[in-house]
C-alpha cells in the first residue's frame, strides 16, 4: 500500500512527535483498551485537518480506524490536552527564542 504523501498530508517528524509525545496523557491504569499508537493517532489528526477529509474517509491503512481518530481527538480537546500541548511548545519555542 502506497504511504500518504504531499505537504498537505504530511507527518511529524521525529523531532516534533519527541516535542509532543511526553504531553500526552496515558490511559494506563483505567478501564478498557489500551491506548494504541499515539504517533499514528495524532498523524492521523494532522491529516484530517490538513486536508480537510471526512473523518470517515481517514485512510484506515495509514492512521487506523477513522472512530479511534476522532473519538482521541474529542477527548484531548474536551479534557484540555491540546491547549496544555500547545502551551507547552510556546514555552518551549520563546525559551528557545
């Protein structure tokens, strides 16, 4: 299967996902299904937005099911991950000048 490319589909690259990753909260220790991979879960956010699909139209094969995406992505935006993410990396990026 062909990877997903072109600026607009890109992912992150291994510098930026180590900027993102500890940022992350881990579902260890609670109820149900371990979290999966959280690198292919966010690049799979990246693609949505950067191309505008569907959720339903993510490709499965590239970022994995379009409902693990989404329902991630609700829970970081409602439980305030995304705004304590890029809080950091503002942080990080005036400390860095």
């Amino acid at each position: 299967m062909a990877s997903v490319v072109g600026s607009r589909s890109r992912r992150l690259t291994d510098r930026q996902w180590a900027l993102i990753a500890p940022l992350l909260p881990s579902n260890e220790g609670r109820r149900g299904h371990p979290f999966g991979d959280d690198r292919r879960v966010v690049d799979g956010m990246i693609y949505r937005f950067r191309t505008s699909t569907p959720w339903r139209d993510i490709p499965r094969e590239e970022f994995g099911p379009w409902q693990t995406i989404w329902k991630r992505h609700r829970r970081y935006a409602s439980d305030g991950t995304w705004d304590r993410v890029l809080q950091a990396l503002l942080a990080q990026a005036d400390a860095a000048g």
